[in-house]
C-alpha cells in the first residue's frame, strides 16, 4: 500500500462532501472510500483503489454494500469477472420484489 494521503489527495474531495477528508483513514474507512469511488469515479479511480487495496479486499467491500444502483452492479461484475449473486445489494433486492401498481 502506497502513501494514505497521497491515495485520497489523488481522489476528488466531491465524492467525500459530508465527511472531512483531512480525517479520512485509508483503512478504517475503507468501506466508504471504496463505495463511494465506485458509485462516482472514473476508471483511473477505480484502478487507483484496486491498485491500493488489492483485488480481493475490494471485492469483499463491495460485495458486503447494501445498495448499488444496477448500472454499478453490472460494471462491478463485468470489471471483475464475478457473478451478481456475490453482492448483498442484489440478492436482497431480490427478495423484496417490485409489484405493479
């Protein structure tokens, strides 16, 4: 893992507007800066935080996020190769099905 500061000063501050970004931990919250890269960023992002936190830390990230839009979901799963029955966010919506009104 490379430099915390220099990881978040390489992110745009717009994807952290309700927390203080001079306070961010790279790895306590990990969690937050992973979600909210892959909900905003680019793909130079994206890469950037693969790169930091390795493949496997990041899967383990997002697949234990309760929501993402589907569009995430189907990049999530196509940039890693991996089936969406792995994330939480789409097997719980799974199980609320949407009923016509």
């Amino acid at each position: 893992m490379s430099s915390q500061s220099s990881i978040i000063a390489q992110l745009k501050s717009q994807y952290f507007w309700d927390v203080d970004v001079n306070k961010l931990d790279t790895d306590a919250d990990k969690r937050l800066i992973i979600e909210r890269v892959f909900n905003l960023g680019d793909l130079k992002e994206i890469s950037l935080i693969v790169e930091y936190y390795g493949r496997n830390i990041v899967l383990d990230v997002l697949y234990n996020i309760n929501y993402f839009d589907p569009k995430t979901v189907n990049f999530i799963t196509k940039f890693f190769k991996v089936p969406k029955k792995n994330f939480k966010c789409y097997t719980r919506k799974q199980l609320k099905p949407q009923y016509w009104s």
